[in-house]
C-alpha cells in the first residue's frame, strides 16, 4: 500500500518525496520506467505519481502499460507534465491516466492531488480485496450448495421460456433423477406434464407463477407419477428471477413430501372419523383437571352432555354434573377418581337425575394423563338406562328359561357337529338328562358317551340323523339306551339344526324324552291289533281243522277197536290216535289265543293259580338252581278269569325265565338266580309281577316277544307260542300283560281286575 514515484532525475525524485511525505504513506522510487514496470504488481500501490518525459520510456507508454496488467490496472495515475504538453494530456486520458499536474510544481496542489487520488487508489485496492473475498465466498457457497442440493430431500430446476413463451426446464440439479425416475432430456419433451401429474396440472402451477416473480416465491403441490409407476406427492417453491443475461428465468425447488402427505391425510381422515363416532355416540367427552389435593375441575365438556342429563353443560346445575348424581354415585365418582390416578383408568356407573326428572344410570369411563402443569383425567359418559333394563330383562329371561329347562320332563342337548364322522362336541347338556339316561350332564358331555350306551343295532341310524342334521334338515330320532342303572329305555331326540359356521360345523339343538312309556303302549297297540287279526285267522284255522281232525280220531279208533290184535296195526293206529290227539291240542291252544273262550269267567284266587303253576313247575326251578322269592299277601282280593288259564300264563312265564337262566352268557352266579314272584292289590285291581335276574331281552327283540312264533330259541327248546298265548289270555280276562327290563333281568307284569262274580275253587 505504497506511493510509487517515477521519475528520471534525482531532484525531482527528492522533492516528490519531500512534498507527499505527508500524506503518511511508504514511498517507492523509480528512475526507470522499465524497473517500476517490474516490481510495481508487488507493492500494491495506492497510487503512482510520474514524468512523462523520460528517457527510457515515456510516462504515457508506461502507463499504457500498467492498464494491461490486471493487479494495477484500475491505480490512479497522477502525471506530471508541462503548460506545453496539453497535446499530451488528451493522449494520457485516453489510456487511462487519471489526473495532471502542471510543472514547475505547486507542493501545496500537487499534495492535495495527490492525496484525493490516493484515497481513491486505497478505496479501489480494498473493493479488490473484497471482490476477491466474495469471489472465494461464491466459489465455497456453490460448492456447499451442490453438495446440499444432491444430498438433501429436493431438486432445484431451472425453466427458460420457449420460443412459444412456455417454461421449458433447461437444467435440474442431479437429485431430479433419483426423485422422478426421469432424465432431463425426457423431462424436456412437451407432453412430459400431461402424463406425469394428475389433475389439471396447470391451474395450480399458473396461480404459483403469478406471484412468483422476484422478489416473491410461491409454492403448490400436486400429484407426480414416478417413472416406476407409483405416485409421489411432489411440492414446488417455484421463484423468477432476471438472469445475468437480463432474462426471465424460472427457479423451482421440487420436494418428495408423499410420506407427510399421507399422514396427513391419515390424520384428518381419523378426525373425521372421531368426530363422527363421537357425533353418532350416546355419551359426551369431558376432561377435569386435579389439583394437588385431588379435586377436580371440569375444563371441558362435550355439547353432547345434552343429550345424556337434559342440561347443557354452561347450563348445569352447580355448574358441576356431579350435582345430578345420588350419595352412591357421588361416592363410586370419587373412588373411580382415586384409582384412574393409580392406574390410569377407572369406570363405574352413576345413578342421576336428568333434567326431566327421571332417575337414570350413566356408565363413565376414566382414562388419566400427565397434563403440563397437573393430572388430566379424560373421560367419556354414556346413558345406558336403556342397556340395563335390556339386560335386567334378558337375566329374567335365562333365569325363567332355566327354570322351564329345567322343570321339563326331557333333556335339551346342544351339540356341534364337525364334517369329519368323529367331529362331535356336545356343549351344553341340561340337568334332565340325568333323568332320562341316569348319567349327570358332565358325564354326557363326553362326545363318546351317547354312542357308549346306544344299542349299537341303531349306530346306522345315528349316522344317518348325523347326516341330515349337516344338510341342515331337523332330525327325530327314536332309540333304545342303556339306563346308567334302570336297563333299556327308549328315547327320542328331536334335532333341530340352528346355523353352519365358516368352517363347516353345525350347531345342534336336541331335545331329548324318556318314551320307554309311550313306545310300550304303541307296542301293545300294535300287538293288539296284530294278535287279534292273528286270533280271528287261528280260531278259524282251527274251527276248519277241527272237524277232519275229529273224524279221523273217530275213524282211527274205530279201526284200532277193529283191529287191536292186530300186531302189526296196532301200534301204528296208537301213534295216528296220539298225534291226533296231539293236533287237537295244539288247535285248541290256538283257540283259546284266538280267545274263542267259551267258558264264562269266574272269581279266581292268584294264590291258586300260581299254587297249580308252582307244582308243575318246581322241578324244573330245582333243576335250574332258582330260588323261587313269592311274595303274595295272603288277603289278596281274588280276580275275574279262568284258573286253568292262569295257571298256564304263569307257568309259561315261569318257563320262560328257567330257560333264561340256562342260557345266559356269561352265566349267571346261583347265588343271583333268584325269581321274585309278587302280588299287591291296587285300586280295582290286582298287580302281579314275575321278575328274573337272567339279564333280560334284547331291545330288538322286546317289541316281538308277544307276537305268535316268535322265539329266540332252538327249534327243539322253543315254539315262540308261549306268550303270545298268555297275551291273549289275560286281554281276554280284561287285563294287561306286559313285559320291561329291569334289575338286571326281564319283568313281566299281569294286571287284572278284582272280581265282582262268585268265587271259583277247584272243587265246582
Ligand atoms: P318260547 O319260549 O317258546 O321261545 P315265548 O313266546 O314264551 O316262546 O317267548 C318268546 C321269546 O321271548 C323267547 O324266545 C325269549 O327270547 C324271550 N323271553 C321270554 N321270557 C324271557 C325271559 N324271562 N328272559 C329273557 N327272554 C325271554
């Protein structure tokens, strides 16, 4: 920051420096011209002062000189020359000489020159300095922004106008491609924003345009289509400026804001939906706010208070809803409080007094929160009068339904049935089940159980219900099981299929009814019906044998008087009058089932008639190993009937339970072979029952045991006319005869009625 002097002569050279040692600057002398030319760019000069007539160089060519070298090109330059060198000066100025001093010298003028271009030599050198600075701060600045730009989120763009006078991008900073997917050259063609923005891309981007002019910026958003396919929501700050060429030129900053955008609308879509569930709900918002001490202030409350308590809530009386509720409530309210602090939620029900005066309940919910300053308990309160009374009625209801369940005289079963045959869960059995099967309602509940106690006879039957019941289609079901202690029952199940769920299974409704009763009287029905169609066809069977068998029982006693020496022909007419005799007897068996009894009925003491059976039968009891058990009360009234007949019925019965004995499997211990004989008098009537131990009768074969020729035995032991034969007896005499398994073996019973003729004895 020097003042160089340039001059030829030693003198002047002196007093130059004499006259600007003043103005306080270090001052550089040169003789030659050439020799300042060189070390001049390092002294930055604030100012040159020189001749012009020098020898080696005039001052106009060294100045010349200087304007051609960038570091000094802009110095001021005083020159010094004579009043008859104004030719000169014109020249001088010309290259860039900045001012003139007239020789012989005026120190006083020349230093006030001087001084007013030195300053602004050092204003120059300093705008240098500070240009040089800014040129470095750019160059940083440029460098930062590039980095910034290709790492940061965006991409900056800038748009020139076309010869149409539209925007067409001409350069994007690199992010453009890891943003859109696209190039710039593809960027570049004109339909680029018709088929990468949804929407009327233009309405948007026209208004942003039209405030963007320097200095103002806009920005807007739109939907943008990545060259993959998928949308982006893109926002641009768009800004025109005026290029260094005095141009137009469009600035945009182009960011991915889809993540936000999204939230966004996530956010608002959710508040519409609270604001909807809180419209449409029954209860209203409030929040309180509790101080140290617990009390609680109520900050806000929801309009919707309405339309729980009548009152709004600026409107309430006491200002506070707590005002509305009963002692209980108030107390349950301040418990809820306690504990929502604790555990940061509490609920109870609060029984007040809504504006029109009625008493309602009001369920209320507790949620609590860290406030700024202080505790904030949330909280939602709902009428549920309506709910309370729907649910009081709904447990009078189940209560009512469960007594009816319970007092009905069957079983409901609910059961779900799985595609698969083994898919069974019975999920409800009612306490009547123990009464029809003997087993309690956590025992059926075992899906193998029904099928453990079901004549496996009928397991077909069951698939097939099974079946139907999956085709949705009700089913009833009528099978014998096995009492847990009572023998064989029948039952029936009425099925009524409810609904299949998703997985195919079929919830089941049963209804299950002891019809062992029913069955029996349909059984005798039938039997009745049966017998007696049976009885008409063997009473005339044996009314048309009857009379060719008669002759030839005439014809061959005739012959065998006749021919009674005869040897040969004598034992063969016995076998013919035998079997005769015989077949009359069998015919006469079927009369009296076909109960062409002709003989009136008499009184009959049972004593006498199981007397008469005893004796005929008392052997074969002692063969047996049975111990016959007789209970009969000796004042027993007698009955109305034939004795010989009973006799029969009973010794068939007898019979009947000696064979059973004989062919049980496994056989029965002697200990247990016990036949218990009883009689008691009912009203009108006498009830006698044979009772065995030896395991009783097949359920299919209980309905057929009174039918004609039915029989389980072998053709030689059993002719399966036995009861069919005292069925028809003891109808004919009035009375019923049936037959059940029970204790273990079969009961039969016979009832009559008590006479009213005159008592029959053996001696009449
Ligand atoms: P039968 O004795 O000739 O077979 P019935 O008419 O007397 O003819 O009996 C018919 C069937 O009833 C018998 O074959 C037997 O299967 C059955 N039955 C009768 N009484 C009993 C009993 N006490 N225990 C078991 N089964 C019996």
């Amino acid at each position: 920051m020097s003042l160089v002097i340039v001059d030829d002569s030693l003198f002047n050279l002196d007093l130059l420096e004499a006259i600007l040692q003043p103005l306080g600057r270090p001052i550089v002398r040169f003789r030659d011209p050439l020799a300042a030319l060189d070390g001049i760019e390092s002294l930055e000069p604030v100012l040159v002062v020189t001749d012009h007539l020098m020898p080696e160089m005039e001052g106009v060519e060294l100045v010349r000189r200087l304007r051609s070298m960038p570091a000094v090109a802009d110095v001021p330059v005083l020159m010094l020359t004579s009043a008859d060198e104004n030719a000169v000066r014109v020249t001088a100025f010309e290259v860039g000489v900045t001012d003139f001093a007239t020789r012989p010298i005026d120190p006083i003028e020349l230093r006030a020159r001087a001084r007013a271009l030195m300053q602004l030599g050092i204003a120059r050198n300093e705008l240098r300095w500070q240009a040089r600075m800014l040129a470095g701060e750019v160059q940083d600045t440029t460098a930062n922004l590039a980095t910034v730009l290709d790492s940061g989120p965006g991409t900056l763009s800038r748009f020139a106008r076309d010869a149409s006078g539209a925007w067409r991008p001409v350069w994007h900073s690199d992010n453009f491609s890891r943003l859109t997917g696209y190039t710039l050259a593809e960027a570049s063609a004109p339909d680029f924003s018709q088929h990468t923005m949804r929407v009327d891309p233009y309405a948007g981007r026209a208004e942003a345009l039209a405030r963007s002019s320097a200095p103002g910026m806009a920005s807007w958003d739109f939907d943008f289509r990545h060259k993959h396919g998928h949308w982006l929501r893109l926002g641009q700050n768009l800004r025109v400026v005026i290029s260094g060429a005095y141009e137009e030129e469009l600035v945009a900053y182009t960011y991915d804001f889809t993540a936000q955008y999204q939230a966004a609308k996530l956010i608002e879509a959710g508040k519409q939906r609270l604001d909807m569930l809180l419209s449409a709900s029954p209860g209203a918002l409030f929040q309180m706010e509790l101080n140290e001490s617990g009390a609680a202030a109520m900050v806000f409350m929801a309009d919707a208070i309405v339309r729980v308590t009548g009152y709004r809530f600026d409107a309430m009386p006491g200002g506070c809803i707590t005002t509305l509720y009963d002692e209980m409530s108030l107390a349950r309210h301040a418990d809820a409080i306690a504990s929502a602090r604790l555990r940061g939620e509490a609920s109870y029900e609060a029984h007040l007094q809504h504006k029109d005066g009625r008493w309602i309940w009001a369920d209320v919910r507790l949620s609590a929160s860290e406030g700024p300053a202080s505790m904030r308990i949330t909280g939602y309160i709902a009428d549920v009068t309506g709910e309370r009374e729907t649910r009081a009625e709904l447990e009078r209801t189940r209560t009512e339904l469960k007594a009816v369940v319970e007092a009905s005289p069957g079983a409901l079963v609910t059961l779900l049935y799985g595609p698969s045959a083994t898919d069974k869960a019975v999920l409800f059995a009612s306490h009547g089940i123990a009464r029809v099967t003997g087993y309690s309602a956590e025992e059926c509940r075992d899906p193998a159980w029904f099928q453990s106690v079901v004549d496996p006879a009928y397991w077909r039957d069951m698939m097939e219900t099974r079946w139907q019941l999956l085709q949705l289609r009700p089913a009833i079901l009528q099978l014998p099981i096995l009492h847990k202690s009572d023998g064989w029952r029948w039952v029936q199940l009425a099925f009524r299929p409810h609904e299949r769920s998703a997985d195919g299974k079929v919830l089941v409704f049963g209804y299950m009814t002891d019809i062992t009763e029913q069955k029996a009287q349909d059984a005798r029905l039938a039997q009745t019906v049966k017998l007696a169609t049976l009885g008409e066809m063997a009473t005339s069977m044996a009314h048309e044998l009857n009379q060719p068998l008669t002759i030839i029982s005439f014809a061959a006693q005739n012959l065998f008087n006749a021919y009674n020496q005869d040897e040969q022909a004598r034992p063969r007419l016995d076998r013919i009058i035998a079997q005769a005799h015989r077949a009359s007897k069998l015919i006469d068996h079927l009369r009296v089932f076909g109960r062409a009894q002709d003989s009136a009925p008499s009184a009959v003491h049972w004593q006498d008639a199981l007397a008469g059976a005893m004796l005929l039968a008392g052997a074969k009891l002692r063969m047996a190993g049975i111990t016959p058990d007789v209970r009969v009360p000796d004042d027993l009234p007698p009955v109305q009937g034939h004795l010989v007949l009973l006799e029969q019925v009973l010794l068939n019965v007898i019979n009947n339970a000696c064979d059973a004995y004989q062919l049980a499997t496994p056989p029965v211990p002697g200990a247990d072979r016990t036949l218990v004989i009883a009689a008691e008098a009912m009203t009108g009537a006498i009830r006698m029952t044979v009772a065995d131990r030896a395991g009783g009768i097949p359920p299919a074969a209980m309905e057929r045991v009174f039918e004609p020729f039915f029989t389980t035995k072998a053709a030689s032991q059993g002719t399966g006319l036995g009861l069919s034969f005292s069925y028809g007896v003891i109808a004919d005499m009035k009375g019923s005869m049936t037959v059940r398994n029970a204790g273990g073996g079969a009961e039969f019973e016979i009832i009559l009625p008590i006479a009213t003729l005159p008592i029959f004895t053996e001696s009449q």
